[in-house]
C-alpha cells in the first residue's frame, strides 16, 4: 500500500482509540504505538505494525496472543478490515521487546494523539520520535520476563483445550488461542536459544 495510505490508516485508528466508550469492552486500549517500517522512510508497505497496550495484567496478555475480547474491539475500530498486524500488550511491562523494536506513541488515553508522532511518521521522519534502544542486558532481562508470561499462559491454554476437548460446542476458540500461544512461546523461545 502507499505511504500516505498507510499513514492515513493509522490516523484513523488512532482517532477510534479515543471515540470509543470505556464500558463497552471488557478491557480498555490506554496506548498505541506504532513500529516497522512504518518508521522508516516513505515507501511502500504490506502492512502496518502496531501494539495496542491494554489495562490488563501482564499474565493476560502474553507475547502474540490476544485478550479476550480483541476480536469485538478490532471490529469495533475496524482494526481487523484494514491491513494492520497488531501486538497486544499489558499496561505493567514495557511496549518494547525483540519485535517492537523502537516504537513510537501514536495515541494515549491520558494525552489523546500525539500530533508530532503522526507529523514525524508522515514525513518519514520516524526515528525522531522512536522511544531508545533498550540496553542488550534491559532486552535480555525482558525477553526472560516475556518467556515465563508465555510458559505459563501455554500452561494454561493447553488445560483449557484439554478440558473442553471431547465437550460440545465450538473448539476453535481455544484451539486458536493455543496456536497463538504456542506461537509466542517459540518465537522468545528461539531468541534466547
């Protein structure tokens, strides 16, 4: 897609960010960030990166999962309709990990859009507004924390799958949120090995 579409897409969703009502979900989006390439210089995209971090705890929101509810929310601002790739995360760790690196805020609930990110973004000007680099040991150290976020909620979704196996109705919500699971476990899994 084109630059100026692209930037256009994540001005919209920052502007949903802040429209909608806090009692109709049953988590709050309080931050949007944007990363990859979206930050580098104008040309064209495949996609736009994006992590939505949430008011949930840290073991809700483990890495390349989604909180329940994520699907009624991307629908709601129209996430899912328009070609981003989102990260969710939790409120009570960093933004950053080995993925999001460098991230820039697009919105937050506190403040609303910040105008110099989208300004920046627009004009490929992006590592102007893009947070530090962590320091190899800060990385390291969040890798780890990330990793045993993920063991357990791999735990967990794979007792949830188990128990409703063999039970009637629909397997796919908890087959789905154990591939994703799984897959966030291997890909820090491969990061420290």
């Amino acid at each position: 897609m084109k630059w100026t579409r692209a930037v256009h897409h994540l001005t919209e969703l920052a502007e949903k960010c802040g429209d909608l009502p806090t009692s109709f979900f049953r988590f709050q989006v309080i931050e949007l960030w944007v990363f990859g390439d979206l930050l580098d210089v104008p040309r064209d995209v495949d996609v736009i990166e994006v992590a939505l971090v949430t008011d949930l705890p840290v073991d809700e929101v483990p890495w390349r999962s989604e909180p329940v509810g994520a699907e009624h929310w991307a629908n709601s601002t129209r996430l899912s309709r328009n070609p981003f790739e989102a990260r969710w995360r939790s409120k009570d760790a960093p933004v950053w990990n080995h993925r999001i690196e460098r991230p820039a805020l697009v919105w937050s609930a506190a403040d609303g859009i910040n105008e110099e990110t989208l300004v920046a973004v627009s004009d490929g000007t992006g590592e102007l507004v893009r947070i530090p680099a962590p320091s190899p040991e800060e990385l390291r150290k969040r890798i780890e924390d990330e990793l045993a976020v993920s063991l357990r909620a791999l735990r967990r979704e794979n007792q949830a799958y188990t128990d409703q196996r063999w039970n009637p109705g629909k397997l796919t919500p908890y087959s789905d949120a154990l591939w994703r699971t799984t897959t966030g476990y291997l890909d820090l899994l491969d990061e420290v090995g």
